[in-house]
C-alpha cells in the first residue's frame, strides 16, 4: 500500500482514468462528489487503518482478560498462583482493554474517516493524528501494565495510575482532537450534519470528564462523586456520542434515503447533553451523599426519556419500511441492531435509577448484564457495523467471505444474548436473596450460579466471534493485488430497495433484453 497523501490523483483509488465520472453517473451523484469522498477517504486512510488495528488487537486482549474474570467467579480456584491473574487486576484490566483500547480506538478511528467526508475536505494533520494514537495506545499498555503489577487509583473506570498512564491518555487524545478541529475549520460546507455534532460534542466533552475524575484532591464522598460523574458520563459523553453519531451516518447512508427528522435530531442532541451530565448518582443510591444530590441524578435519568425517544424514533423510522435490507448489508445488521440497544439499555437505566428499583438490581450482577447492552449490544455493534463499511474503501476491495461475516454476527449475537440474559435473571434472584433477611448471604451467592455459568459460556462465544473477526480483518489487508481488481469497493451506496417504479422499469428493461 502506498504511502499517503493529503492529494490524489483521480485515478488512483481503484478506478481507472475517466472512471469517475462513469461511477459518479451511475449512482446519481456529480462527478465532484464522488472525488470528494474518494479523497477524504485517502488522506485519513492510515490513520484510520492504525487505530483499527490497534483497537482489534486491543479487542482480542480484553476477551481474554474477561473470560479469565469471568471464569473466576464460578471457579475462584482457576489460575490463583501469579498475583496479576487475581479477580480484581484481570477485572479490570479487562475493563480497559475493551473500553479504552478497542471501543475508543475504533470510534476515534470511524470519527477521523467520517469527518473529513462530512466536511468535504480532506484530514488535517494525518501525521498529528497517527502520533496521538500511538501515545493514546501506549497510554492504555501502561496502564493496563500497571495494574496488573498491582498499581491502582482505586476509581472505578479511572483505575490506571494518574501520573504514568494519564500523560500519554491526554496528550494523545489531544493530538486525535486537534486534527478534528483543525479539520472542521477547514470545511467546504456550510452545514454540520448531525454526525458531526456528535464527533466533535464527544471531543469537547471528554477532556473535561477526564480532568474531573482524576483530580487528584478528592477524598472520601467527593472521591465517590467525582468517580461515578467521570464513569458515567464516559459512556454517555464519550463513547454513546461518537457511537450516535457513526448511526446517523451510516443507517441512512446504506439505505439511500435522509435522516427521518432533522427536528428530532436537534432535540436528541441538546437534550442529551443538559440531562445526561447528573446521571451518575443514581449509582450512589443509599451511599452517604446529600439526598438532594441523588433525587437530582434520579430526575436526570427519567428525563433521559426525552433524547432516548427522540433519537430512537429518528432512526427507527429512517429505517421502516427498508428492514429487509438488513439481510444483505453487515454494516446496517449490526449499526441497526446497535441503535435499538441503545434505546433499550438508555430506557432500562432510566427505571433502574428509580429507588425502588435500584434496591433490587444494586450490588447485583443485573449491573453487569446491564452494562454489557450498552458497552457492548450498542457501543461494539456500532463500531463492527463500521468497519464493515468503512474497511474497503481504504483498502480498495470488498470483504473476502461473507460466511465469515455470517459467522461473526451469529456468534456475537448469540454470545452478547446468553451472556445478558443469564446475568439479568441471576442479578434478580441475588437481589430477592439479599433483600430477605431470612436468608443467609450464602444463598444470594447460590442462586447465581447458572447465571455465572452463563456468563462465562456466553463471553467464550463472543471471543470467537472476535477471532473470527481479526481474522478476517487480516485476510483482507492481506489480500493479493488480483483479488483487489476483481472485488472493487462500492465507494458510495445505492439504495437497497427499490420503488415499485423503479422495480417495474427494470422488469421491463430485462423482459427488452431477452427478447432481443
């Protein structure tokens, strides 16, 4: 592969000389919006394909780390002889493998490829941003390093040490940042789609949560208020915004039609960011915190119903009446599957934060299964869904093997199901246990064990899908120059379905070809 450009020629992205307004025609686009796109994909192409990488191989580690920690619970006797394989450092070493390697290095990564794309101009500063995701990288190693050698901050999600991994996190995320910015400044466009709002409001709003977390003057209930801002609002701010935003780019993309609401989008936005900042206390329920500070944050979260709604409507009706297409496009599969957890795991935090609710679920493994949908049935799925699509058009040739494809849905769909499904029944039953007090402790911790069995037997089947996955990854950046020509990349979509006019001029158009 060449080495990149902020210029090509436009000849060089798989097409041959004049090809580009053919293709342009044929898809109903102006021949400059073809060599827009087919530019923007080039210059952030290595910073793009690095991140992916990275954030694979991150994906793969965080799989192992979590089926030892999840194996742990049901056999505390598996692998206790090197004190960094204990419950806690795998725990959480897996925690930030998967959130911080892999789910943020591949947002980041569809972020820098969306962007120039939705701006009409190419990256800016690709060295920048190759820099920043090479001391973001070496951010995450140390601090997972650190960890497991038993260093910790002892803060939920904020757990690798301040003063070693948290110069190389900043700085690098600083670096990824600034090429954004510097790439919106740059915009040939007058209007932001709402992508954009989402990329660059998950840029603002993360260094912030980041400065509040690891503040390092906290002590006592302000430490565990600090904690569950950043925790919470990490996943909201960071990881759900660069998530949104990937979904409303590629479910109308590949099914050729508009967003369904501009209004509803400006709602889901402005809505998410006033009430999503005062969540995190509901995890606090019964801690020794001003009782003010909590029914705020239980407030917060009910109103959560209103950019839930709103968004989940935006894109559900953007997709009615086209579903069927979700049988011949990987990208629409898992984005679309995604935004419906997304609302799902957004409404059952909203109930989960009322108080009587939260007496049941707290302190139980429903927690766990909950956060599971969101960090993985919305957040992962998203990220697959965009690889997918974005993957060949750097590469310059379509996916290899769709059983490959069929083999990673079915087994991540099939795992992510087990694994929800097993703990959400066991949290429930550990709450009942816990919350009759003629029951001894030792019978909460009883009945979750076929939900811990589950558990594990669902995180193995996702680890497999995973290595399918980085398989096929491999595979196509491997794939000989002949395969490349012959599978060429559909360098924009075309819409799945078609009108009932459409279908008849075609039938028409086939029925003139066979009688000739």
């Amino acid at each position: 592969m060449s080495a990149p450009a902020t210029t090509i020629p436009r000849d060089e992205p798989g097409l041959a000389p004049g090809e580009i307004d053919a293709v342009a025609r044929s898809r109903g686009l102006q021949p400059d919006d073809l060599d827009v796109r087919i530019r923007a994909d080039a210059s952030s192409r290595w910073a793009v394909l690095t991140l992916y990488g990275v954030a694979i191989v991150w994906l793969l580690v965080g799989s192992v780390f979590g089926d030892i920690a999840s194996i742990k619970l049901h056999w505390p006797d598996f692998l206790t002889r090197q004190p960094w394989l204990t419950f806690g450092r795998v725990r959480t070493a897996h925690l930030h493998a998967v959130n911080y390697g892999w789910a943020t290095a591949a947002l980041i990564g569809t972020s820098l490829w969306l962007m120039p794309r939705l701006v009409h101009t190419e990256l800016k500063g690709v060295r920048t941003a190759i820099i920043g995701s090479a001391l973001f990288t070496i951010g995450i190693a140390v601090g997972i390093i650190a960890v497991l050698m038993g260093y910790n901050d002892g803060m939920e999600w904020l757990e690798a040490p301040r003063y070693v991994a948290g110069p190389f996190l900043v700085v690098g995320g600083g670096l990824i940042g600034l090429s954004l910015f510097r790439t919106v400044a740059a915009r040939k466009t007058e209007h932001l789609y709402v992508s954009v709002w989402y990329i660059l409001g998950a840029f603002v709003w993360f260094p912030m949560l980041y400065i509040v977390g690891k503040w390092p003057t906290y002590v006592g209930v302000e430490s565990a208020a600090a904690n569950w801002f950043f925790a919470h609002n990490v996943l909201g701010f960071w990881l759900t915004a660069m998530s949104l935003g990937a979904a409303y780019y590629f479910i109308p993309k590949v099914l050729g039609r508009p967003v369904y609401s501009y209004q509803l989008s400006v709602v889901g936005f402005w809505s998410l960011a006033m009430f999503y900042s005062l969540n995190g206390m509901h995890h606090l329920v019964g801690g020794p915190l001003p009782t003010w500070m909590i029914t705020t944050s239980i407030v917060a979260s009910v109103f959560m119903f209103i950019p839930v709604v709103a968004t989940g409507i935006n894109l559900h009706m953007t997709v009615v009446g086209r579903f069927g297409a979700l049988r011949y496009s990987p990208t629409l599969r898992f984005v679309v599957i995604g935004a419906l957890c997304y609302t799902a795991v957004s409404l059952q935090g909203s109930f989960t934060a009322l108080r009587e609710v939260n007496r049941l679920t707290h302190f139980t493994h429903w927690t766990v299964a909950h956060s599971h949908v969101g960090g993985y049935g919305f957040v992962t799925f998203i990220a697959f869904g965009a690889m997918y699509y974005v993957v060949p058009r750097l590469v310059g040739h379509e996916w290899p093997s769709a059983k490959l494809i069929r083999w990673h849905f079915n087994l991540v769909l099939g795992g992510i199901a087990i694994y929800v499904v097993s703990l959400s029944w066991a949290g429930v039953l550990q709450g009942l246990a816990l919350l009759d007090p003629q029951l001894p402790f030792q019978v909460s911790v009883e009945r979750t064990l076929p939900g811990l069995y589950g558990r594990s037997l669902g995180g193995i089947i996702l680890t497999l899908g995973h290595v399918v996955f980085a398989y096929h990854f491999w595979i196509m950046l491997r794939m000989p120059e002949l395969a490349r020509r012959t599978r060429p990349p559909f360098h924009d979509a075309q819409p799945v379905l078609y009108t009932a006019e459409a279908t008849a001029d075609h039938e028409r158009e086939s029925h003139e070809r066979g009688r000739t």
